[in-house]
C-alpha cells in the first residue's frame, strides 16, 4: 500500500477515534489533573466561603504554582430546580457565576458535582433527565471540571456493589448515561473535564474513554486511614496500560493533611499516586495545614513523577511479603523507583538498580530525603513501616 494512502488513513482514524471521545475534552488533561475537592474534609457542608478560602490558601501556600489549578465543589452546592427545570445552587453557594470569577482571576480553574441519577450520594439533586440543562447550566456559570458520580442511577437498576461487574443492562444504561452528559457538555461548548465516578465498576478503565471521560474512579472511596488508602492504592497494581495522556486512572482523591496518618504514611500516600499518574486532588482544609503536610503536596520531584509528559502510568515490579518494588517509566529516560513497607516494622529493602535496567553514572535523587544516592549495582535501603523511598533516577 502506498505510505501517502496509509498515512492518510491513520490520520482518518485518529480523527474519527478524537471526534469519538471529544478531542477538545481529552486535550484538557494531558498530564493527570491537580486541585484541591471539598468532599475529604468539608463533605456536604462546604460553603462558598470554603472554596474561595480554598483558592486563595492555593496561591498564598505556593500550590498554585506547584501546578494545583482545579478547585473543586464537590457534593453539596445543589439548591432546587426552576420550574423551567434550571438547576440553582442552594443558600450556601449565592452565586456560582460569582465564585466561579472569583476562582478565575487567581489563575485558577472551578469544578462542580453532579449525578447521573435523580439524587446525588448525600441525597442533592442530580442531572436525570436534565443532561442537557445542567450541561449549559455549568458552562454559563465558568465550570471547568465536573465530577458525575453514580450514586442513586444504580437503583433504578440492579447493580452490583463496588468494584463488581454491573449486570447487563444496568451496564449498558451506565454506559450511556456517562455518554449523555459528555455529549452535553461538548454541546454546550465549553471545555469541561469529565471525570467519571462510578467505584471502578464492570473494568471502567476499558470503556471511560469510549464514553468521554478524561479520568474514572478505579476504587470505592478513600479515607484517612493507612489500611484504607493502602489497600486502593495497591489494588491498581496492573492498571498501568489503560492510562494516558486525557485519559487516567482515578484512585480517589488524596487525604494528606487531614491528620489520620503519620507523615511516613502520607509520603507513601503521594508516593504511590505518583507513581500511579493518579490526579492529584488535595483534600484538606488548606486554611490549616502543617507545614510538614505543604511539603508533601509541594515536594517537586513527586510532582514532576506523577506530571511527566510521557503520561504512563507506574506499575509493581514485585512484592515480597508487605515489601514492594514498582517503577514507572518517564520522559528522556528516566525512572522513577519506589520502594515501599506495607509491613508493621522498619525493614531492609535490598534491590539491584542493574536488573532495573539503570547502570553506572545515572543519576540518582531520593526524594524525601532530598538527597542524591551514589550509584551503587544494590542498594539497601531501611524502610519505616508504612513508608517508601521514593527515587528519581535520570540516565
Ligand atoms: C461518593 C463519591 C465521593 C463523594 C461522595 C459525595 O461517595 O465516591 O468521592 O463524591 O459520593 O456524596
């Protein structure tokens, strides 16, 4: 076949492909969204006051510039509807086009909530049968971001609890419920990432693309404690080959600095959604916050880690026990390595750089330590319980 004729036809498919996902939606995130979401903290009780305290902590803290842009409500704004069916936000959130000029003028982008069911997860009003209106609705107040979370669409069917296959037909109505809003919301002609959140139900991961979404929940929900954040993050081990650039796997949002983990435990936190390009959705109260929990959200290395161009997503390499080694793959060769201790002691890590393919003169950064590592072919590290070397290693 002539190269011109293929050429021409892959480029055909690609538009066809980008036409299919909405390209304008997926260019949206080409590196895994960073913000801040109300839900980990303020739950349905935030305020408008919230938010704006929330985007000015943001630029006043250094986030912004650390590359922390989405500033997210997310369950809990919703008022009541019109009679013509327009959706209103309720007494504490005044006026949304307001906040959301507000959040603008401090370089900074605002996201909303809703549901494709008729009640949201904490019982506010969801988008059924007014896609389309709310869609609009968003695009006139500024939103860039919106969060559709499945909640009350599942019992109109029979659905399977989190993580489980969906049966058929409640399947295919998720399916298209998720289409019908990213439909909208390119109709309305604003670009609005679409984030999916549906607790990583019947491998959302192989069909979040097909219907418009630029990351999807792969777990039910977080919480600040180690063993629930461990056992999520863990869990995504093999996931890797279904994320890239518009499109990410989503393992919640993070709890740094809500106060239920050690800083060993948070490090392993940020450490492993690093290595994951897993959004990085802060989810504390930034008015508060120790300067020890800044620096985690803040450390540079783990955000160049989890922001690297290349877009793929880390993946273990091996676990021994509660001892785990999983490396990701960056930009102009380079690597990231993480070495963590799920187990309930320090221990000793012995791992052999050469068998990860890194050899003498590369360049070896430990991030937490904020220190360089001499080459050396093994290296023996002392894990603390709950924790994680995290290295950064450019060739
Ligand atoms: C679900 C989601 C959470 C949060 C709440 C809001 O539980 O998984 O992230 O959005 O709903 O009610």
């Amino acid at each position: 076949m002539p190269r011109l004729f293929v050429k021409r036809l892959a480029i055909l498919a690609s538009v066809l492909l980008c036409a299919h996902v909405g390209i304008a939606q997926s260019s949206l995130v080409p590196t895994p969204p960073m913000g801040w979401n109300s839900w980990n903290h303020f739950f349905q009780h935030v305020t408008d006051a919230d938010v704006r305290a929330a985007a000015d902590a943001m630029v006043a803290n250094g986030m912004r510039d650390a590359g922390y842009v989405y500033v997210n409500i997310d369950d809990g704004w919703q008022g009541t509807r019109r009679p013509d069916g327009t959706i209103q936000s309720n007494d504490r959130f005044p006026d949304m086009k307001t906040l959301a000029d507000y959040v603008h003028t401090r370089g900074l982008k605002l996201g909303i909530y809703s549901s494709p069911g008729l009640k949201t997860c904490a019982k506010f009003e969801g988008s059924y049968g007014h896609e389309m209106q709310d869609a609009k609705t968003y695009a006139a107040w500024g939103i860039d971001y919106l969060k559709y979370d499945l909640c009350s669409f599942g019992d109109k069917l029979t659905v399977a609890g989190n993580g489980d296959q969906a049966a058929p037909a409640a399947f295919a109505a998720q399916q298209e419920a998720y289409r019908k809003m990213h439909d909208a919301l390119v109709a309305a002609g604003r670009p609005i990432v679409f984030s999916l959140c549906q607790y990583g139900m019947s491998n959302v991961w192989e069909w979040g693309p097909e219907v418009g979404g630029n990351l999807w929940r792969t777990t039910g929900d977080i919480s600040d404690k180690y063993d629930r954040m461990a056992l999520i993050g863990f869990s995504q081990a093999g996931l890797s080959r279904y994320a890239g650039p518009g499109h990410w796997n989503d393992p919640d949002m993070l709890e740094v600095g809500n106060g239920g983990m050690t800083l060993d435990e948070y490090r392993t936190h940020m450490s492993l959604w690093a290595i994951l390009a897993a959004p990085l959705l802060a989810g504390n109260d930034l008015r508060h916050m120790k300067p020890e929990h800044l620096a985690i959200l803040e450390n540079k290395d783990a955000i160049a880690i989890d922001q690297d161009s290349l877009g793929k997503q880390g993946d273990r390499v091996s676990a021994l026990g509660p001892y785990e080694l999983w490396t990701k793959p960056m930009s102009h060769g380079r690597t990231a390595i993480a070495l963590f201790n799920r187990g309930e002691l320090a221990h000793t890590m012995r791992v052999n750089l050469r068998e990860l393919g890194i050899s003498p003169g590369a360049h070896i950064r430990n991030v937490w330590a904020n220190a360089d590592l001499p080459f050396s072919d093994i290296i023996n590290p002392i894990i603390p319980k709950h924790g994680v070397v995290l290295l950064l290693v450019t060739r």
